[in-house]
C-alpha cells in the first residue's frame, strides 16, 4: 500500500473530536445574536415560517427583513438583516422569533465551521456560556444536526455582476 493511500485510509478512520458528545445548553445570552456582524442564512422552509409567524407574505418578509449576501461563485445568499448595533433583526431583549428561529441558529454551536477541530470549538466556547455545559448531546445527536443543515439548502440567486 503506498503512502497517500495509508494517510487517506487513516483519516477516514479517525473518529471527529465529537463522538462521544458534548455538553451544551443555550443559556439564551444572546452573545451569537449581538455585538459583531455576520450572517444568519436563510433557507426557504425558515423564511417561510419566519413571514408567517409575522402573518406577512413570503416576498414581503424578504423585502424587510433580508439582505442578499454576495459569494465569490456567483451567487447570493439569503440573510437576515442586522440592526445598526449589529444585533439580529429579531433581538429585542431577547430573540422576538425564538421558537421559529431559522436553522442555523437551532443547530448553534453544532455547526461544521465549529466542529471541524476541536481547537475552534475551544474558540467559539470562550464566547459562549452555555459551551461545555448543561445537557450531553450524543456523536449521533451532533450528526444530525450537521446533516439538517447539509440537507435543507440556502435559498440562493444568481448575481448580477
């Protein structure tokens, strides 16, 4: 067996960090909600249910509260706007749309970018109190959560260049 095909063979082995779980309970500080900008992406199924908790149509959900965010592969991606302090549209001393709240802030700490190593689940943990606390969610639980979102995609847009 040559060289590559043993290091590609034990990477595939290698069990993620997170396999025998992780603790985490939202102890909503809101601290991934407030103070710094960033995305909260937007699939249809999230936007949907977000315009009808506001009993507003699809387009006009859009129209108040998205933002269309360029990508370098020619697209744009659907986001919640911010506020000018940088909070989340929705924080009002607290999430206002806590119980449909989109995907992405559902699957939070669960989340690639995070569990790719454990060293950025170390970094985000020191912004988040309710990271390595609380309940104890399974290998499988955190599987699932990456695999909802792989699976309930983007609502995206060409660009116009």
């Amino acid at each position: 067996m040559k060289l590559d095909e043993t290091l590609t063979r034990q990477a595939m082995q290698k069990k993620p960090f997170f396999t025998g779980g992780l603790r985490f309970s939202c102890t909503r500080c809101s601290s991934c909600c407030r103070y710094e900008s960033g995305y909260v992406f937007l699939s249809q199924k999230d936007a949907l249910s977000l315009a009808g908790k506001l009993k507003m149509t699809y387009t006009g959900f859009i129209e108040t509260y998205c933002r269309w965010i360029r990508q370098g592969n020619g697209c744009e991606y659907l986001s919640l706007r911010e506020k000018s302090s940088l909070d989340c549209i929705f924080w009002q001393e607290g999430c206002t749309v806590y119980e449909q709240r989109p995907l992405q802030c559902r699957a939070y700490p669960f989340w690639d970018s995070l569990l790719c190593s454990w060293e950025n689940w170390q970094a985000a943990s020191a912004g988040c109190p309710g990271m390595g606390k609380g309940s104890l969610h399974t290998g499988e639980e955190i599987e699932a959560w990456l695999r909802s979102q792989r699976v309930e995609p983007i609502v995206s847009r060409r660009a116009d260049f």
